[in-house]
C-alpha cells in the first residue's frame, strides 16, 4: 500500500481554527503537523525594515505589503526549510483549508517520483473561491498542459495568480529552489507563482479538480481586513468595461489548448495515461 504524504498545517497561535482541522485529518487518520505561524503583531517597526524589502514590493505591486503578508510569507519560508532538511514532499495546509473526499482518497496516497517528474510545486486549489464558482473557474482558466494521475489532471494554467496558497504539494527541489531565490527580506507575495516560476525556476502547476477550498465564507481571516485597505478599489463600470476582453480572452485560451492537444495527439504524447496509485 502507497504511504501517505505528510501534511503541515500553517497556523497563528491564536487564530482559533486548529480544532476544526485536528479533527478532520484525525477522523481521517492523517499523519499531520501544525506549524506555527509568524504573528505580525509581534514585529517591531525596526525589525519589520530588516525583514521586508518596501521598494521591491512597490515595484512589483504599485503598493505596500501588509505585516500580516509579510509573516504569511515568513511563516511558509520556515515550512520550506522543514521539507529540505526531511527531504520527503509534503502537503501544506493553511488552518482555514476545506478538504474534499478525494483529498484523502487520492491525493494523499499519489507517487511521490511520479509527481515529482511532472512539478516542483503542484497547487491543489485556489484562495477565495467558491465551490459553487468551480466550474465558472475551469472555464475561465483551463489547463494548457496536462498529465491524469489517478483520475484527475495536473497541468499547467493560463494564470496562477489567484490561485493563493491554502493547499499546496511541494518537493523538497522545489522548496530548495524557493529558499533560493527568496533569501534575504521579503519582497513579494507568498502565492505570487509567476514570480516564484519566473525568478526561482520552479516548475508549479495546478490540480483539476481542485481538493482544497479556503472557508473565507465562513472563517474569518487576520490577512483580509488589512489587505483591503491597502489594495485598489476597482470600480463595477470598469469591471463591465472589460467583460469583452474576458470574453474574446476566454476563446484565445481555449483555442491554444486544443492546439497543444493536437500537436500532442499528432506527435503520439496525447494518449491518456493514469499514473498507477502504488
């Protein structure tokens, strides 16, 4: 029988959410670790400028990075380390994570060499989504590339932007490669997967269907207040303004996919493989 992946849940002391997710990798018998997280109420302002690099932030992002943004992505940097020096992949978790049947099921179980073949970093679902806007979502971003693996397909999106951080596989190469390029102050968002493939040469893809939901809905978040006052407000005419785009945006993406299902299918690599669960 295949070992199970282990899961390290990224928590705040205080957040009052371990409970919840103690019981349901117990009922489910998951070898499972919390990690505590860096409460950025804690940083002194002095310490704070050592830590995180403004002007880079600035840069990248036209505006300031919250403490709490800051500590996130510290928080996941000391998990990082924890899988180099186990040198075995891992699943993380944050504490607001809502986990799906296959969750257990599959993903747990899967290969780790054959997953490690297909990425360094594989997300198993998105930040600020709800079930009910799951196929809204597989619509709007559909995979460019994609290998089955026990039913269910890892590929590469069109946009990993929003895709968050609530649940993620990882490598240890892919936490080494993101220790690397992410050493010294924080100068980026954590789930900022661009950046971590464009600068750190990591390999991310995502997971269809998604196991991981974040329970926004229903657990409240210390990053989310603070985040939307520092963020743009983005009026409704202008959002309407764009629609055509997202439309003529939405065509273009799937025409590329079928292109690329083509050319595989023509060049023998298209055949549907299940990467066996053993």
């Amino acid at each position: 029988m295949a070992g199970r992946f282990p899961v390290l849940v990224v928590s705040l002391v205080r957040s009052g959410r371990r409970e919840r997710i103690a019981e349901v990798m117990s009922r489910h018998g998951v070898d499972f670790s919390f990690i505590d997280a860096i409460d950025a109420r804690q940083f002194e302002d002095d310490e704070l400028d050592h830590l995180y690099d403004d002007m880079a932030a600035r840069s990248r992002y036209g505006r300031t990075l919250t403490r709490g943004e800051v500590a996130c992505f510290l928080s996941h940097r000391r998990l990082w380390q924890l899988i180099v020096n186990g040198g075995k992949s891992v699943i993380v978790l944050e504490d607001d994570a809502l986990l799906e049947p296959e969750f257990f099921s599959k993903v747990l179980t899967w290969p780790e060499g054959a997953l490690a073949r297909m990425a360094d970093v594989v997300l198993l679902g998105r930040s600020k989504l709800s079930r009910a806007s799951e196929a809204r979502a597989y619509l709007h971003e559909p995979l460019k590339r994609a290998e089955w693996i026990d039913g269910m397909r890892v590929g590469t999106p069109f946009k990993q932007w929003t895709s968050g951080a609530v649940g993620y596989w990882m490598s240890p190469r892919g936490a080494k490669l993101a220790l690397a390029h992410t050493e010294g102050p924080v100068r980026a968002l954590l789930d900022d997967w661009p950046w971590h493939r464009d600068e750190g040469g990591m390999i991310i893809k995502e997971l269809r269907p998604y196991v991981v939901w974040e329970g926004f809905e229903s657990l409240a978040s210390d990053l989310e207040g603070e985040r939307s006052r520092l963020a743009p407000v983005r009026s409704r005419w202008r959002d309407c303004l764009f629609e055509p785009v997202r439309a003529g945006r939405l065509v273009a993406r799937w025409t590329v996919a079928a292109v690329i299902r083509i050319a595989e299918l023509a060049g023998g690599g298209g055949k549907r493989q299940d990467v066996p669960n053993d």
